[in-house]
C-alpha cells in the first residue's frame, strides 16, 4: 500500500512538474530596438500583446526596450504619435527589431486656431478637437450644434428650450467654469464672433440659437478650442473655450467654380 502511495506521489509531482515547465516554455522575454526610417531611435514608443492592451511597455532613451513573459505565439502591436502602427508576430523569437514609417495622412491634419491660421494639429500645444463635414452632414441635425454632441471630448450639450429642435443649446466645454448662467463658448464663423445673448429662467422666451440658421453642408470644418490658451485672442469672452467653424469657398489655384 506505501509503494503505491508513494508511487502515485512521485507520478503526480512528474506530471506537476511537466505542466510548469510547457506552460514556462509557452511565454518569452523579448528585447529589441525601435526606430524611424533614418534609424534614428524612437523615445517613448507604446508596445503591447495585441488583444490584451494591459500588457505593454515602452521604449527608453535609446529607443530600446525589454518584454518579458509574452506568448510565444501572440502579435506585438508597436505604436507611436505620428507612426503607422506595426504588427508583428513573435513566433518564439527573443530579439525583434522593427522600423515604423510616419504616418503621412496624420501629419497632415491640421486644425484652425483661435488667430484663425491653419496649423498642424500636432504642432499647436493645446488641446483641439476638429469635426469633418461629412461627420456633420451623415447626422442630418436640424440644429447643426447637437450633431457636435458625442464627437469631441468634454463638449455637453443640451437642449434647454421649450421649442423644440430649433431652441437654444446650453453648450458646456470642460464642465461649468463661472457660478453664473454664462457658461457657454463663444462661436466664431469665419472670423466673427457669434455669442448666444443670455435670458432670464422665467422670461418664457427662446427665440432659438442664431446658428440654427446656418447651413451644415456649408461647412468646411468644426475645430473646438478649449482653454484659455486657445482662446487667448478673444480675451475674457474665450474663457469658455470656442467653436470656430470655416465655411466651404473657393480655393486659390484651383480652376472653374470651387464652393
């Protein structure tokens, strides 16, 4: 009876022990450089198990980087600001290198600022967001302000009106800023400021939002500047941010009609 107990002891920590080591053999620690095309080193770049983002790292200094206890048989995603993102398979290797390309299509965005001049996204340092046309356009609003509503972060709106689709919008960016009821940014076509006049809680009147009166598909672009930072030329009146929007004209260089 010991035998087999002892026997049947010995097989079990055989079978404990193989079942460590096959799952210890199904995981690596992977090291590798980053860089651009010219092979310069990539400071900061974001590497991650592809379909569990909670495990990553990053590249240091020297654009270097150290992985450990990733499956052998996952996809590392590697990203970085301005970078096409790469995907690449470990397939049991220890060392993977890999070279990221810009990302030309997200170096060109660009965004209007508050003086009103077009500038690269990247290269403004405060925050923007930009709203295309076509986003505005699919949503079909009547009140071309609400169809803003879930497509840029921080921006709240609600319709405080009793007249329906067409009424004023209380329009919040960042949350609330003043103990006052002036809480809404200022809108700027085309370089004219526009601000929603205030009125009284029980006055009983809304003669809805001026802009209700613009067309959406006259829209170029929606860019939402927020801070005072961004806002610095309209002094005072930016404090809660702004809403500049460019109308479709006509473009230098280009021949017959272009609206």
């Amino acid at each position: 009876m010991k035998r087999k107990l002892f026997g049947f002891k010995g097989l079990l920590t055989l079978l404990l022990g193989l079942i460590t080591f096959s799952v210890s053999a199904q995981t690596v620690t992977i090291q590798g450089l980053v860089t651009d095309a010219s092979g310069e080193p990539i400071i900061g770049a974001t590497i991650i198990v592809e379909n569990n983002p909670s495990q990553g790292t990053i590249t240091n200094i020297d654009g270097k980087y150290v992985f450990p206890n990733v499956p052998s048989d996952a996809n590392l995603v590697f990203s970085y600001v301005g970078m096409k993102t790469e995907v690449v398979a470990v397939n049991q290797r220890t060392t993977i290198n890999v070279v990221m390309k810009e990302d030309s299509e997200l170096l060109s965005e660009v965004v209007v600022t508050a003086l009103g001049i077009t500038k690269q996204q990247r290269s403004v340092g405060y925050a923007t967001s930009s709203v295309s046309t076509a986003e505005i356009e699919r949503i079909n609003a009547i009140n071309p302000i609400t169809a803003l509503q879930g497509k840029v972060a921080g921006l709240d709106i609600n319709l405080t009106g009793a007249s329906g689709v067409t009424s004023s919008s209380s329009i919040t960016i960042r949350g609330a800023k003043s103990i006052d009821k002036n809480n809404s940014p200022i809108f700027v076509v085309d370089g004219m400021i526009i601000q929603e006049p205030l009125r009284g809680a029980l006055d009983g009147t809304d003669w809805g939002s001026q802009l209700k009166n613009l067309n959406p598909a006259d829209y170029e672009s929606v860019t939402v500047l927020k801070g005072a930072a961004a806002t610095a030329l309209y002094g005072s009146r930016g404090a809660n941010g702004a809403i500049v929007i460019k109308s479709k004209g006509g473009k230098y260089g280009k021949q017959g009609l272009g609206v």
